[in-house]
C-alpha cells in the first residue's frame, strides 16, 4: 500500500514537474513534494509503523524517490535558468546602439610614480631639469668639489667612454 502511494505521488510530481515553466512554479513544486509538509514526507513517516521488512523494503524505494525528485528539480531548475539567461541576453542586444568606446590605456606605474615624485619636489620649490645623457668629468664631479680618489669616481660605479685627453686625463666620466 505505501509502495503504490510512492508510485502514484512520484507519476504525479514528475508531470506536474514537467508543467513548470518558470522559477516560480518550480519553487512551489519544490514546497509541495519536498516540503516538511508534503505528501513524501508524510509517507515517509509512516513507514515507521510498518513491520520490518515492508519498513526495508517502503524505506528505499521512499529514499529513490525522494531522490529522483531532487535531482530532476536540480535538472529543470538548470534549465529554465538557462533559458532565462538566453531570454535576458537576446532582449537587452540592441543592435542599433553606437559601439563601445575602446579605452586606450594608461600609463606605466613607474611612469606615473616618476610624475608624482616630481609633483612633490616641484611643491617643494624644486625643479626638473632635462641635460645631456653623457657629461663631462668637471660637471659631474669637479663643480661638485670630488676629489679624484673618491669612492663614486670609482671605476665600478662609473661609466667611462675611452677617451683621454693629450694631457692622459679621461674628462668623459659619467
């Protein structure tokens, strides 16, 4: 008896189930089969009252299909979703509409930390000057009173040109 009551409870919540044709309807289908007040968990409560081996046998076939609803609820669920998603993308194409902007991009972070070192030197009163990628010895050690033997006019800290003057000096430090 309650084996022919799952039977008859599972033809009807499958097509019932079938019937659904939004979010809506499955939620409530969902509420009326799965439901702490639903037919399938009244008869599964009552198998307790049956004697063992008609428990066993009401108890599994109860667990298939209460599992079956779950998993085709998960599968139209899926897809009505699925069909939303293309119903939303297909309305909200406007092939009418003017393209995208591109954007063209930015600057380099390093180049923007340079612009913003100097913004705060130049509040500072500082200016930036742009000179000569190679200088001679005189601006870039003399005029700053460095001796010959200090540690930055260092061959290793200093690129040289070769190019020596008649005297045997090298006034191209950089």
């Amino acid at each position: 008896m309650v084996l022919d009551q799952l039977e008859e409870l599972a033809s009807k919540a499958f097509s019932d189930l079938d019937r659904a044709t939004d979010l809506k309807e499955l939620e409530a289908w969902r509420v009326r089969y799965l439901g702490r007040r639903s037919s399938l968990t009244r008869i599964l409560r009552s198998i307790a009252d049956l004697p063992l081996e008609e428990r066993r046998v009401a108890g599994a076939r109860g667990n298939e299909v209460k599992g079956a609803f779950e998993t085709r609820l998960a599968e139209k669920k899926g897809s009505l979703e699925k069909g939303l998603a293309l119903t939303s993308q297909r309305e909200s194409l406007d092939v009418t509409l003017p393209g995208r902007q591109v954007l063209l991009g930015r600057f380099h972070p390093t180049t923007q930390i340079l612009e913003e070192i100097c913004d705060i030197f130049g509040g500072m009163g500082f200016q930036v000057v742009e000179g000569p990628e190679v200088e001679w010895d005189y601006y870039n050690f003399e005029a700053l009173n460095m001796p010959q033997d200090h540690p930055a006019r260092d061959m290793w800290a200093t690129l040289w040109m070769d190019y020596e003057t008649e005297a045997g000096d090298r006034p191209c430090q950089v």
